[in-house]
C-alpha cells in the first residue's frame, strides 16, 4: 500500500484523480479497452470532479456502480445512481456504465449485475472508506470470503448515522437499512486500487485500517491484502494514523 497524504481535500481529489487517470490510459494503451469501478459519496467530490477533466478516452472505458440503497428511487436526493449520473456518467462518453437499480427487484438486479461483471478484469476501483471503516456497503462485521460480485448487504447504524450527517437524508428513520454491494472480494481483483479518504471524521477508521492485522470488524484492512493500493489522505484523515 502506498500512502500519500496532501494537505487539502481538493489537492488529495487532484492527485487520486491524476493518479487513476493515468492508469486508465495505460491500460487503454496496453490492451484497448479499459474497465473500472466507481464511488459515491462526499469523499468522492473533488476526485470525481477532477476525473472528468482528465485526458482519457472514455469511449474505451466500461465503468461499474460500487453500492446503492435498496427501495431508492433514482429521483431520490440521496440515490447513487442519481449522484453517478450527475458528477460522472452524463459528463464523460463512457462505453457504457452498469447502475445499480436496488430500487423493484434486489434479488434479480445482483443476478444481472453478477452477470454484467462475470470474468471482466478490473482495471482501476475508485473508492473511499466509511467511518467505520466500511469498504463499499460492507459494513462490520463484514463477510471477507464470498467470492460473488455483488451481494445484499445490512447497513449498521454507523453506516446509517454517518448517511445522515453528511446530509443525504433528512432524519436516521428514513436512511434504508439494506443495500446492494459489491463485495470485497470483487474490489480486491482490481488491478489497482485508488482509495481517496479527505476528512476528520475518517480518521480514526484510518487509523484501525492501518494498524494491526486484517479483520473482518474493520473492512478496510482487507486491502492490506491488496499489492497496488493507492491510498490518499489529507491532514485531517491522516492525524490519526499509526507509526508504520
């Protein structure tokens, strides 16, 4: 894992995306074609903003949804799919991009999802940490070994209370309790993986991540399994972490 710490959440979002980008290409150059995951969430802002700017050939480039709710409508100010369409899809001309619809049929959207994404290979995952360390909607104690794609997941009152916060719900009653998520496995086949973590609040699940061994009460450290993690930090995400 490689760790890079900028001392402002737009210079962090800056770098990841400068960093990803600069994957993309490679892969696009090495074997035409160019497939990705991507995240949600206020940690994500400035990287996907400065993603979009990049010099890509997104015509090349497949992109898959890491996490929506279930029972949310794409209207909905807090669904994922709505906030992919916004900051992402509708401002760069992908191949194509695989949403997440957990809105009718969970069951049938993991089938197709699992489908879609099959023996793709990964080339580069966006994602973030939650505060409790969540990877994606796999919240502890999260399941390390289930080898499919996608997967119905319970989101713990952290998880919850954190959505609330940030601003996506009006009160903790109305935030869903379940949701679709790729799991960790799945992030892990990436070929490299950019994890950008602005913020305060992700500091001391910075900290647990980094520290000790890899366990399923804290996700993230399951990345420590990982042999290309690009992790990005700002001042306030990294004044936490442990001596390495």
């Amino acid at each position: 894992m490689e760790i890079l710490i900028h001392k402002t959440k737009e210079e962090l979002g800056e770098a990841a995306a400068a960093k990803g980008a600069s994957l993309i290409r490679h892969a696009l150059t090495r074997k035409g074609s160019a497939t990705i995951i991507v995240a949600t969430g206020s940690s994500q802002f400035e990287m996907l903003n400065a993603l979009t700017k990049e010099d890509v050939d997104w015509s090349r480039v497949t992109a898959f949804h890491l996490d929506e709710y279930i029972g949310i409508p794409l209207t909905h100010p807090a669904s994922f799919r709505k906030y992919l369409k916004e900051r992402f899809v509708d401002l760069v001309p992908l191949r194509a991009f695989h949403y997440i619809d957990g809105e009718e049929d969970p069951a049938k959207e993991i089938e197709s999802l699992n489908g879609a994404i099959g023996q793709l290979h990964i080339d580069v995952a966006f994602i973030g940490i939650g505060e409790n360390a969540h990877l994606a909607f796999n919240d502890p104690p999260a399941d390390l070994e289930t080898t499919v794609p996608y997967l119905e997941v319970q989101l713990d009152r952290d998880c919850r209370q954190q959505q609330l916060n940030e601003g996506w719900f009006p009160s903790f009653e109305e935030v869903p309790e379940r949701a679709i998520s790729m799991s960790v496995k799945q992030i892990l086949k990436s070929d490299a993986i950019i994890c950008t973590v602005p913020g305060e609040r992700k500091a001391v699940a910075i900290k647990n991540t980094l520290e000790n061994g890899v366990h399923a009460d804290v996700p993230a450290s399951a990345l420590k399994f990982h042999p290309r993690v690009f992790l990005y930090l700002d001042r306030d995400s990294s004044s936490a972490m442990p001596r390495l």
